[in-house]
C-alpha cells in the first residue's frame, strides 16, 4: 500500500465559488472525495493537507519523510515563486507530480513559470479536477515502479 500526501496550496479552499469559469464549480471535497475513490483502487492510502500557509506547507513536506512515498501537489500561486516550497520538495525527495486545474502554459504570462516543475517528476495542467486523477494514475505507477516505499 502505497502513501500519498496530497497538497493543495493557497486559494484552493475556495473552489467551487472561485471564478467557476476557470477552475469549475467541484469543491475541494469533492476533488478530495473522488480521489479517495481512486486511491482505493490503486491500492494507495491518500492523505489530504490544503494551507494558504506557504511555511506550513513546508512543515508539511518536511514531515512527510519516512511517511509518503509520493507527493500530488496544486501549489496555486506558490507555483510561479516560491522556491522555499521548491527547495523543500527537492530536500525531501519524495517523488511529487504537480497538477493544475487550468492550463498555466495558456494563461497570463506570469503563470507560465513554474520553479516547482524542475524537482517534480511531472506536470499535469489543464484538465480541470481530471488532472488530479491523472497526476494521481501517474504518480501509482511512478511509485510502484521504483519500488521505494516509506
Ligand atoms: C492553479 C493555477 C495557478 O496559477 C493559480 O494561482 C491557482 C490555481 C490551477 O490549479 O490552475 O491558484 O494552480
């Protein structure tokens, strides 16, 4: 069984009522909750953290060693500069696949960088909540392949 910490970042709290034009009229929960009925399949053990805390997020990724064996994370807006959180990602090593609800890559300029791409073994961006189960499908078979378990 495999452990997976799920991230959500700032703002992300608020899906459902947050400009439904881009980021859909799902709520966290059930993004949470359809992702809870995939891990199952996928014989993964998920846990759920959303903050609008850059530091706790951290925290977080720093108490995750030893215990997830990968790491989904919407960093939100943290994605275009935080470099803590993606200095935090790259000292943990635990493999992280980030995922977007909006294509970043089709937005306002400022959205087209991601500092947390480089330390993730990958992107998914675009699909809405799909790109939650996608990031979540591909980080299981990441997992599973590099047979590394916490
Ligand atoms: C987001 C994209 C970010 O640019 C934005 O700041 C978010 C959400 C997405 O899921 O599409 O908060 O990460």
């Amino acid at each position: 069984m495999a452990n997976i910490l799920v991230v959500h970042g700032p703002n992300l709290n608020l899906l459902g009522q947050r400009e439904p034009e881009i980021y859909g009229t799902a709520t966290l929960e059930d993004i949470n909750r359809q992702m809870t009925e995939l891990g199952k399949q996928q014989a993964m053990n998920l846990e759920f953290f959303q903050s609008n805390h850059e530091g706790e997020i951290i925290d977080r990724i720093h108490s995750a060693v030893g215990q997830a064996d990968g790491i989904l994370i919407n960093p939100g807006a943290f994605t275009h500069y935080s470099i803590a959180i993606r200095d935090a990602l790259s000292a943990v090593k635990i493999p992280t696949v980030e995922v977007h609800l909006s294509n970043i890559h089709a937005r306002e300029d400022f959205r087209r960088q991601s500092v947390i791409a480089s330390v993730a073994v990958g992107q998914i961006s675009g699909f809405g909540t799909q790109s939650y189960a996608l990031g979540l499908l591909a980080l299981a078979e990441y997992v599973k392949r590099s047979g590394h378990f916490a």
